[in-house]
C-alpha cells in the first residue's frame, strides 16, 4: 500500500471516528425527565423533516440539472406561472407546519403546567451563585462553584466536572413532581438543566414558574444560561437525584446544621475561631469580586487591603453600628454588592467581617461577636 492509499485510509477512519463522537457531542443531553423525552423526540422529529425535505429537494435540483442540460440539447423553457404547482407547493409546507405545531404546542403546555406538585423549592439568582429554599421543609442554603482557583487559572489539572461542580448541590426525591419558583436580586439570569428539558428565567421583581420530575437517581449538571456578568462562566448548577430515604435523610441533616448555626450566634467565639470561619466564608461569597488576596478589581470591586470600611471601627459610641460602616455594608449592601443578611447567617456574617479586618493585608486586631450581629439585624 503506497503512502497515499495510507494517508486517503486515515483520512477515512479519523473522519469516521469523529463523526461518531460529534453524533454524541452535538445531540441533546439524555432525557431524564417526561418534558425532556418530548423536547428530544420533538427535536428528532424535526431532524427527519428537515432531512427528508433536504433530500427531496436536492434530488428534484440535481436530477433537473442533469436531465435539462445544454450539452444534450435542451432549451430553457419561457413560462411565467403555473398555478397547481404552485398551490401544491403552498399546501404542503403548511401541511408540514401543523404536524409540527401539534406535538410542539401540546410540549409548551406541558412544561407550563405546575399544578399537582410534590413539593416547592424558591430558586433566587444571584451575582454568582444560587440560593434554595425548600418552602415546605425551612431548608434554605448556597449553591457556590466549587472548582479551585489554581484550577481556573491553570495552576492545577482540572477535574471531570470543571466548572460544573458545587459545595452545596439541590437535592430532590426521584419520582417527585418538582415545582420551581425563580427570581433574582440583582440581573437577569437562567437557571437551565439540559437533562431535564428545564430552562427558565430569574428575572428581578417577578416570579417564574417552571418544573421537572427526575425518572432516575443520578447526578445532572446546567449552568446559568443568561449573560448575567463578568462571571457569568461560573454559577453552575448541579441537582442530586436520590431515593425517598436519602432525601429525608438530607433534609434532616440540613435542618439540624440550620439549628445548629442559630446556636452558635449565641456562644462568644474566640478571635481564632472566627477568623479561620471566615476566611471559608470569603473564598465562597467574596473573593470572587474582592479577589481572593483582597486586592479587589477597581472601580467596580474595591480592594479591601487597606479599605476605609475594613479599618475604621464597627459601632459608634451609642454601640451602634455604623450608617455605611462595614457590619452595614455586609447586611444591607451598597450598589453592586448585594445584602448578605439573607444569604448568611450570623456566625458566617461575624466571622467574614472577623476576617477582613484581620487578615487580608490589614490587622485592625477587633473581633465581631455573632450576637452582635444578631442584635443589628
């Protein structure tokens, strides 16, 4: 076999190889839920129409070309109309339209009925992370990328699941009708899973509804799909699937954790405690715009080595916080940074503002006790 035979066969098997894995790469994810069986058999249908059209058409265009050629003979003939052909034409593309319209308005309907849900969950969408609240369960959390920074920015091999991944996943019951209700703080955002045929808009004063019933346990990943900032890259999510058993097994681990939060606003924590809290609590909910050295991205995202806020004191002499001091900022927010005091609890707000001012490049040396906080709230 001489080298060009070799080259044309590799050529053949590399072409072959890859259309096999583009198939997978380019089709939809696997439907995991009855919305998303009938976004992908709808999507497939749609596939042959279009390919039998496609073939249909050429061959018409080809043969007409062949057959009708200068070369043998042939005239191009002078007509101006030809009214069956063209009611033909006209009737059969709309008959097409309607065998589509049907199965994909009877889908819509379906993914807009929320009626008869098992239970309700409150998604809210924030610059860049997600918050859920079980409303029939009092379970309320974060939802943070967990993949590294080193990872990010190519210090450390990345994982199977880069940018994917999350330190506190949504975990639902498999079988259970799942309503969502979304909205957001800040921006716009979407909160999309692929495998669930599920993506809706967060949109800021208004209430979204949508819903998806897992048919099997497993682990399904999306990402926010709306331009909602310069990280929008990073707010993935990812919901866990589980049995009956194990999902009331996790929701009596997130209530009791939630318990156990509240009691530790009341004990005095010791400058050490709070600080090793906080800097935790920094990496997952500041350090994104601040910057994990707390050099800031400036004008947008001040630095908080060296801040006014970060080094003036926290209470007045009345033991007052401060108007626009740093408990202030932190709980209420001050334009593009949002109000933390629905997102953290006491000890985490305690323990952050323990951090920033002690850490960071500054050594202000004060401690943040969470009673304190739960006082200002």
């Amino acid at each position: 076999m001489n080298k060009k035979a070799i080259y044309f066969l590799g050529m053949v098997l590399s072409m072959v190889a890859g259309s096999a894995q583009a198939a997978y790469a380019l089709n939809l994810h696997a439907p995991v839920t009855e919305i998303a069986r009938q976004i992908y058999d709808l999507h497939m249908l749609i596939v042959y129409i279009c390919l039998g059209i496609f073939v249909v058409v050429f061959s018409i265009m080809f043969y007409s070309l062949y057959k009708h050629r200068k070369s043998v003979g042939h005239q191009a003939a002078k007509f101006h109309e030809h009214h069956v052909l063209e009611i033909v034409w006209t009737i059969i593309p709309a008959l097409i339209l309607l065998a589509i319209a049907f199965p994909a308005t009877k889908t819509i309907f379906a993914m807009k009925d929320t009626t008869a849900a098992d239970m309700s969950v409150k998604v809210t969408g924030h610059q860049w992370k997600w918050e859920y609240e079980y409303l029939d369960k009092d379970v309320k959390f974060i939802s943070n990328l967990s993949t590294t920074e080193d990872q990010i920015n190519n210090r450390a091999e990345k994982g199977e699941n880069y940018l994917l991944e999350v330190d506190n996943p949504m975990v639902v019951p498999v079988g259970k009708k799942v309503r969502l209700v979304l909205t957001a703080e800040d921006v716009i955002h979407s909160w999309s899973v692929p495998s669930f045929g599920v993506k809706q808009d967060a949109i800021p004063g208004f209430i979204k509804e949508t819903w998806f019933r897992a048919d099997k346990p497993g682990t399904y990943r999306g990402q926010c799909s709306e331009l909602c900032g310069k990280n929008h890259g990073f707010m993935p999510i990812v919901v866990e699937a589980v049995t009956e058993d194990k999902y009331n097994e996790w929701i009596a681990s997130k209530q009791e954790a939630a318990k156990t939060a509240n009691a530790g606003a009341d004990k005095v924590w010791t400058k050490e405690d709070l600080i090793a809290n906080g800097k935790t609590v920094y990496e997952k909910n500041c350090a994104v715009c601040h910057q994990a050295s707390g050099a800031g991205l400036p004008p947008a995202f001040p630095a908080l080595t060296g801040s006014k806020i970060a080094n003036a004191p926290i209470f007045g002499a009345d033991g007052k916080y401060l108007k626009d001091g740093h408990l202030d900022r932190v709980l209420n927010g001050v334009r593009v940074m949002p109000s933390w005091k629905a997102l953290l609890n006491d000890v985490e707000i305690a323990s952050v503002i323990t951090y920033e001012r002690n850490a960071l490049g500054n050594s202000v040396g004060d401690v943040l006790q969470p009673a304190q906080v739960k006082s200002a709230r």
